[in-house]
C-alpha cells in the first residue's frame, strides 16, 4: 500500500499535502495497470469536471483508457449503478473498481486533490496536475439511449430552453438569483 503519513488525517479537512501531487495515484495506476484514477468520494457534479481530464488523456495517448475508480457514494446509498458518470464515455475503455482491490485506494486518491492549484477553473485545475490542458472547460455526460429517451419524454411537456438547477449544489447561486434567468 501507498505510505503516506498524512492519509491517517481526515480527507474532510483541505490542507496542503506533504506528498507530491498525485502521488497515490501514480503509485496506483502504475500497480494496477490503469491510466487514471479517479476519486470515488466525489458529488457529481465535482465528477463530471473529471470528464475533460478523461477525454484529453484519451487522446492524448491516441486510445481508450483503463480507469481505476470506485462506485460514487450517492449511487452506492441508493443502491444504483455507481458508474453511471463513466459507463457510456466513449474514452473509457475499462473501469477497475478500485474497492474490489482495497477500499483505501480511494481514500488515498481522494484527498490528493487538496494538492490541486487552485487558481484556476477547476477544471483546467485538475487537467494541470495532470500535465494536460482540456478541450474545453465544461462537463460531459455520455448517457444511454435509454437514458436520453427517458429524459427527452420527461421534460417534453416544458417549455425551451430548459435550466437545470443542482439543489444540493455548493457552488451555485441561489435559486431565486436573477442572474440564472437572465439568458432565458
């Protein structure tokens, strides 16, 4: 196992490692022959940002990549499909359930993000420590076609365009912000 002696800390509280970044996570790739990992520990939307890093990689090495990962723990509560962000990305050619080897490698990938440049998009944050630069600075959801009929029939009776709202979001404005509705 990857020895750090900060992981004993909680991954609840940021702070600067004294690691370098992601350490644990190319210690883990390496071992288990994967091209990236990604924490499970995430909400989903801080995993959706995850999907640029995913396709410039992938093109970057010219194929699609082995991803070492775990469920995401909203899903593993309700009892879903914990790959639901990854199972249709066209980048991803294998997903290794990090859990199934040991359930620390996701706590020790996870709190590598404390070491994450934070002056940025966060996106461009998490493609920097990467030494990669993203397409774009937007998240991507590759869903099923199941999944898209579901959702084109749900929201068909709204009136266009259609602004969706995370509630449980940390990052955005407040709901009743003029500034959400301004474009629409």
């Amino acid at each position: 196992m990857f020895n750090d002696s900060s992981i004993s800390q909680s991954i609840f509280y940021p702070r600067f490692r004294d690691s370098e970044p992601l350490a644990a996570s190319k210690y883990y790739t390496e071992k288990y022959d994967c091209d990236l990992a990604i924490p499970s520990y995430l909400g989903i939307g801080s995993c959706v940002c995850y999907t640029p890093l995913v396709e410039a990689l992938s093109l970057k090495k010219g194929r699609l990549i082995k991803l070492l990962t775990a469920p995401l723990n909203y899903y593993k509560k309700a009892q879903e499909n914990g790959y639901a962000i990854w199972e249709n990305n066209p980048y991803i050619e294998t997903i290794i359930n990090a859990d199934d080897i040991d359930p620390n490698i996701m706590v020790e990938v996870s709190v590598e993000s404390d070491n994450f440049c934070q002056s940025r998009h966060i996106i461009e944050n998490i493609c920097f420590a990467h030494g990669l630069r993203p397409r774009q600075l937007r998240g991507s959801l590759f869903l099923s076609h199941a999944e898209m009929q579901w959702g084109l029939k749900t929201i068909a009776h709204l009136k266009c365009p259609v602004v969706c709202i995370c509630p449980y979001g940390t990052s955005s404005g407040l709901f009743h912000s003029k500034k959400l509705f301004e474009r629409v």
